[in-house]
C-alpha cells in the first residue's frame, strides 16, 4: 500500500517539476490527484481532506497561524495572534470592528489592510461551495479581490 501511494506521489511531483509557475488549475488538478490517492491507500477522509487542505494554503504562499488550534479556525487571543504576527488575517463570520482594528494595529496583516471576513458558511463547512471558497480565497491572496 505504501509503495503504491509513494509511486502515485513519485508521479504527481515527476509532472509538476517540469512546470515553471503552477496554475490554479495545475493546484487543482493536484490536490484532487493526491486527495484520490489517499483515499484509495485507505487513509481516513478526514486525515486526507486536512492534508490536502494544508498543501493547499501552502501553494498559494500561505500558512495558517493557527494550526495548533486542532480545528480549521476559532478563536485565539490577541497576545497570540500579535506574537504569530501574520501577514494576513482571514476572519470566519467575525466582525472586524473599529475597537478591534484598534487592539490588533500591531498586526502587520492590520497595517496592510489584509484583514478578510469570508463568512463562516461559505469557508467553514464543505460543500457545493467549497471550489468557489477556495478560488475567491486564491483572488484575496493574489491581489485580485479587496475588502
């Protein structure tokens, strides 16, 4: 089994390598590969969709600050999230009033004006929705979409 999921992974970075710059259709095309070959070496949906979730934010650049939380996004104190100093701040449902924008100035994400509120239904559960979550989430972290 661990011999068929390494010669499936072999062959998807072997084809990536001769890529110069990924497209987001080369990221999904990816992600949806490696997804199947989890799952068919029997590894636990939930174990493959965190995986690939993680590859994902780390193609585009990204990393999710809080990881250890030990569930995609909740709260977290302002002394961590200062200390974490993320460059972007992408906010589930939240509002990002003027007294937090003031708390949280530190924050080079706040400074720059990278502070998103995606909206917990469209990013938080899985769905229908979810391709367009993540490409709306590709748009804000390439520049292509504002607040």
């Amino acid at each position: 089994m661990f011999e068929t999921l390494s010669d499936r992974f072999d062959g998807i970075l072997k084809r990536l390598r001769g890529k110069g710059k990924l497209s987001e259709a080369d990221v999904d095309e990816v992600l949806k590969e490696i997804r199947v070959a989890l799952l068919e070496a029997d590894v636990a949906l939930s174990v493959a969709r965190d995986l690939v979730e993680r590859i994902r934010v780390r193609a585009v650049g990204a990393e999710n600050v809080a990881w250890d939380l030990g569930r995609p996004s909740g709260d977290m104190p302002v002394e961590t999230i200062r200390s974490r100093a993320p460059d972007w701040i992408l906010l589930t449902g939240a509002t990002f009033t003027a007294a937090l924008r003031e708390r949280w100035a530190s924050i080079p994400a706040v400074r720059a004006g990278h502070v998103f509120d995606l909206g917990a239904d469209e990013f938080v559960q899985a769905g229908p929705r979810t391709a367009d979550a993540l490409r709306r989430l590709a748009r804000i972290l390439s520049g292509r979409e504002s607040r």
